[in-house]
C-alpha cells in the first residue's frame, strides 16, 4: 500500500497528530489536538481523492478498454467520482471538525445535500467498477448476468474466473462495504441524511426566547435597524454538534472520521480496480 494510500486511514493521523499530545483529565486541550487529527485526515482524503482522478484519466490514455467497459468508466466512474469530490469539498466548506458556531438554514439545507450526493454516489463508483471490470476481463456469461446481481461483492464475479484476482484483493473491505450500506441505502430508499444544526441546552431555549421577545419588541416600536443585529445574535446561540443521522430514533453517527474515512475506502478500491484494469487490456500505444 502506498504512503497516499495510507493516509485514508484516520488511525495514521491519530497516532501522529493526537496521541503523542492527550493528556488525561484534560478535555480542551485533548480536543484540540484530536480535531487537528481529523483535519489532516480530511486533507488527506482530499488529495487521495484527486489523485484517484489523475489516475482514472492516466488509465483512459494507456488501456484500451473495450466499447462497454470504456463507456461506463467514462460516463459511470469519472462523473461520479467528480459528484463525490465536488460535494466533498463543499461540505468541509461548511463543516470543518473544529466548528461549533451553529448551521444557518442555507448550510444545513447544503451540508444536508452533500451528504446524500457523498454516500450515494459511494455505492455507484464501485458499481460502475463493478460493470467496467466485468466488460474489460469478463467471461460471456457474467456480461449477460442479471444487472442486479453485478456487483464487485456478490457471487455473479466472484464465481466469474478472469475477475477472481481482483475480487480476492477485494475481500477485505467486505466488511466495509456492509456497513456503508447502514449509510447509504435509507439515503436512498428512505429517509435522507440529515446534520442537525446545533443542539440546545434549556439555557439557550431561554436565550432564544429572549430574543424573540427583543425582536418583536423591536418591530412594535418601529426600531427595525436593530433587527439585523438582534438575528444574527440568536442565530449563534446553540452548539453545533458534528453529528448525523436519517432518523432522531435511530443511530447517530460522528461526521468525522466517519465520512471521510468512507470516502477513503473507496479510493482505496478504485486504486485496486484501476491497477487491475491496466494488466487487463492492450497499451493503446501497442495497439
């Protein structure tokens, strides 16, 4: 594995830029250097990620693919893997691991979004590696399988010999690729992702109330110039909690390391397809 790709992995970034620092019994300073942790993995991820791509346009330039693998690589893999870096990218814009000023309703509302198209979009690369790998190295029968039972997880290529190496190198993120579906499938048959906010103690309830108060007060008396202000100030009231979730009755979940340690598993894969890929077709400059 290479040093990029061992930087997917929060644990590096944990053990490196954590670990040596905690002291026990000392909250603020433990969570500074554990954020600082989760921000270097995010980076991490980030240029992974990038290189992910250079290396899918590299592939483009050396494998001549057939028809079929060509065009879901194209307009599958490459297009998705741009939605996932494009909302990536976006969402730590707005929601880096130190952040604890709450959401306004315009950033839940594009945090929210990203979150869905991130996790979505995770679960349709490795489909479309899946439909690629199978047009490039496949035999007959696994091209006229079922769509549904294609899959770089199920049986229909694992019992298909001329992708077995590549599904054997795979094995390990078996157990992954179950739990990410925890994630994924009620983003996309049921209930979206969702950040909440911020979270209240019965302190700020009251803030908020007060302010309400201010406001209302302010408009009765025709004093709207303090209006801007007195919003601003009860819209910083709360605390934003890294947290997210598709259902309040259900399991909540940190944003970091979790999403981008998502993200890097897939990279992950993507890199082992991709160098599979290149020892399963003609150099187009052999051709």
């Amino acid at each position: 594995m290479t040093f990029e790709l061992e930087q997917v992995e929060y644990d590096a970034h944990y053990q490196q830029f954590a670990v040596p620092f905690l002291i026990e019994g000392n909250a603020e300073n433990n969570c500074y250097f554990v954020n600082q942790a989760k921000e270097n993995h995010v980076y991490a991820v980030n240029d992974a990620l990038q290189g992910l791509l250079h290396d899918a346009l590299s592939l483009l330039g050396h494998v001549e693919f057939t028809k079929d693998a060509d065009h879901f690589f194209r307009y599958g893999v490459m297009r998705r893997l741009r939605m996932v870096m494009s909302a990536f990218r976006s969402f730590q814009s707005v929601i880096m691991p130190d952040r604890t000023v709450p959401l306004t309703q315009d950033q839940s509302d594009n945090v929210c979004r990203d979150l869905n198209a991130i996790y979505i979009n995770i679960l349709g690369v490795l489909d479309n590696y899946a439909w690629v790998t199978v047009h490039q190295a496949g035999c007959d029968s696994t091209k006229c399988a079922k769509p549904l039972s294609i899959g770089l997880f199920k049986p229909a290529i694992a019992d298909d010999p001329g992708l077995k190496p590549i599904i054997d190198t795979l094995a390990s993120f078996s157990a992954w690729e179950q739990d990410v579906k925890t994630r994924r499938n009620p983003a996309a048959h049921r209930m979206p992702l969702y950040v909440p906010p911020a979270a209240f103690t019965p302190e700020d309830i009251g803030e908020f109330e007060r302010y309400e108060l201010l406001m209302s007060d302010a408009v009765r008396k025709g004093e709207f110039d303090k209006l801007s202000d007195l919003r601003e100030s009860s819209r910083r009231i709360g605390r934003l909690v890294p947290l997210f979730l598709h259902d309040p009755g259900e399991k909540v979940m940190e944003i970091y390391p979790t999403l981008p340690q998502d993200i890097g598993q897939m990279v992950k894969i993507g890199r082992l397809v991709q160098d599979f890929l290149r020892n399963h077709g003609p150099a187009i400059d052999a051709v």
